[in-house]
C-alpha cells in the first residue's frame, strides 16, 4: 500500500511538471511592444521630472531622428500623474503648466 501510495504521488507530481507541445509559442520574427496611447486630459499641474521617451525606441525605423523627444511628467492639481511626449523643451521641472483641450501646454 505505501508503495503504490508513493507511486502515485510521484505520478501526479511528474505530470504536474508534463510539457504540452500544443502550448508552445508560435514561430516567426517577435514584434516589439506594441505602442500605447497615454490618457490624457486637460488641466493644470506641475511639472515633476523630464526622461527620455521611450516612444523614441519603439518607433526607431519611423524615420524621426532618435532622441527628439522627451517624457514630461506633470502632477496634475488633482493628484493624478499625466505623462506627455513633447519636443518641447521649455518647461523645466517646477513650472507650473496648463494642458489645453487642444493638447497645448503653456506656463500657468
């Protein structure tokens, strides 16, 4: 009885760990994170850091110039976080911003 109780232990064990062929991924070239468009909504908020965006990599062979734009981070009078891919380098971190229905940013 210990035995076969052992067996069978090992048994569910081992095909806990059986690899399904059908489950394998397909074959053929990867494609590279799929671009998402960010929220974005009007108001009024600080601008909080400035990075690199990483738009920029996932658009390498759009034909744009590496490295002409940035992420602006800007912490919205609400709380909430907003991040913008701008060109613009006019707003450093502490100004105070206003994003327009249009997608303008200017000083507030």
């Amino acid at each position: 009885m210990k035995a076969a109780l052992t067996f069978s232990l090992a048994a569910v064990l081992l095909a806990g760990c059986a690899h399904d062929a059908t489950q394998t991924p397909a074959s053929g070239p990867r494609e590279g994170p799929a671009a998402r468009q960010m929220p974005y909504y009007p108001g009024t908020g600080t601008v909080t850091s400035w990075a690199p965006s990483p738009s920029d990599a996932a658009g390498a062979g759009s034909g744009r110039p590496m490295g002409d734009l940035l992420r602006m981070e800007v912490k919205m009078d609400d709380g909430k976080m907003q991040y913008i891919d701008t060109e613009s380098r006019d707003f450093p971190v502490g100004t105070r911003v206003r994003l327009s229905e249009n997608r303008e940013i200017t000083r507030y």
